[in-house]
C-alpha cells in the first residue's frame, strides 16, 4: 500500500536527518508499505535536503521513496510557488488551501470561529481557492479536499454541489484527489473527503491517491489499509502515484 502524504519535519518539531528520515522509512516498512513520499510544507523547504532523502532511501530497496512536497496555495503567490517548485525534481506536489483570506481555519485555536460563521459561505469561500488551486498548473494531487469541515460543521447546501467546480477542475486538469485518514482524528471524526465526495469522486473516474498526513513516525500508513478494502468495495480497482510528476497507477 501507498502512503503518499508525510511530514518529516512535522512542524519543525524535528530536522530531516538521515536518522529521523530512517525513522518514518522504517515505519514504512513495518506497516507493510510498498510505497511512501515525504511531503512537508512548502513553508519549511529551506530546511530540507530534498537529496538526501533520496540517498537514504537507497538503503531501502522493496521500499519506493518519493520526494513530495505541500504547497499551500494562496491568490496571487502562484509565481512564487512556481518558482519554489523549480528548485528541485519532486516526483508530485499536493495542493492544499488552508487559509481563507488570511484566516488560518484549521488551527485549534480558530475552531470556536467555525461556529459563528455562515456555513455556506465558510464552504464556497473554501472550494473557490481549492478550484483556484486544481486550475493553477501547479499541482498533481489536491490535498485533504474537504479540511473545512475539521471542526464538524456542516453547509446546508449538499457539499457535492458546493465542491463541484474544484472537482470539474480536478477533472479538466488531469489531477488526483486524496484520501486523507488524518481528519479521522480531528474533531469532525472521518476522512477527507467524506463518504458522499469519495463516491462522486469515483463517479467522476478521478485518480485516487492514500494519504497518512503523518507528522510522526507513528502514524504512517494510519487507516491505508482500511481505505484500501473501502475502495475495493466500492469496486475501484486503482490508485495512483507519481514520479518526476507521471502519473502511475497501482493495482489495489
């Protein structure tokens, strides 16, 4: 199984050494992965070494290692990010919204703001910048689809019709959608995206990509294996991967 969405420098709460990158490599192996790729936030690229992640992963050949990166897409940065980008041959990049108009929503400490803003609103002000992002030429893979929901408050519109255009986006620009098992352990208690997503997702013949967001060792692969069986139930037969940005697929 793949796990396409790990932290190794967490929130810098550690460096990318070659012991702590060893360190998630051998979870990796332990959980029974084929395949994992590291990718921090674009936010922390001067401190790492995209190489050496690389170098380590030759001590480890039944494992692929991918190097990644998070992006975070905010208006008018898309030449910056581009140009971040172009510093090093990352084999996919996920893009992420996580701050709506200088409001970083998904922080602890902003979970009390959920609850007083128009549902509606908090959702189209979300999907907007996600669709911004799917059509900026920027990424392979949209991160966490749903993350507005992480503190349990829901639109009173059907979310599919409210995250339409950032899938006809994903749809026109040839990317994946992840599977994020982190939001199971945040406040809102399930995967990214939600059930209703996931199905209009595979409804839509969109790539699927698996995603820990491990920010420590511990938790690579978390729930891989379970979204696995869930896809396969529900009759989806591939997900994808990437190098130097070509898409693969892989059998489930």
């Amino acid at each position: 199984m793949l796990d396409l969405h790990v932290h190794l420098l967490g929130h810098l709460e550690r460096t990318g050494s070659q012991e702590n990158i060893r360190g998630f490599l051998d979870k990796a192996v332990e959980a029974g992965l084929s395949e994992i790729g590291f990718t921090d936030h674009d936010d922390y690229f001067d401190h790492l070494d995209f190489g050496l992640i690389r170098e380590v992963a030759a001590e480890y050949p039944h494992l692929r290692v991918k190097v990644g990166l998070e992006a975070d897409y905010r208006e008018g940065e898309e030449g910056r990010i581009k140009s971040l980008l172009s510093r090093f041959d990352f084999d996919y990049v996920i893009g992420s919204v996580h701050e709506i108009r200088g409001w970083l929503f998904d922080m602890p400490q902003e979970e009390q703001a959920h609850y007083i803003k128009e549902p509606d609103r908090m959702y189209k002000d979300y999907f907007r910048l996600l669709e911004k992002a799917a059509r900026s030429g920027l990424f392979q893979i949209i991160g966490h689809l749903d993350l507005i929901k992480i503190f349990g408050v829901r639109p009173k519109t059907d979310v599919r019709e409210l995250a339409a255009g950032v899938l006809d986006a994903v749809q026109e620009s040839g990317l994946a959608v992840e599977i994020n098992t982190n939001g199971r352990y945040k406040p809102v208690g399930e995967w990214y995206p939600e059930q209703k997503l996931i199905e209009e997702v595979i409804r839509r013949n969109i790539p699927l990509a698996l995603g820990s967001d491990a920010h420590v060792p511990e938790n690579v692969g978390r729930d891989i294996q379970e979204v696995a069986a869930l896809l396969r139930k529900m009759g989806v037969g591939q997900i994808v991967s990437f190098d130097r940005e070509k898409k693969i697929l892989i059998n489930l």
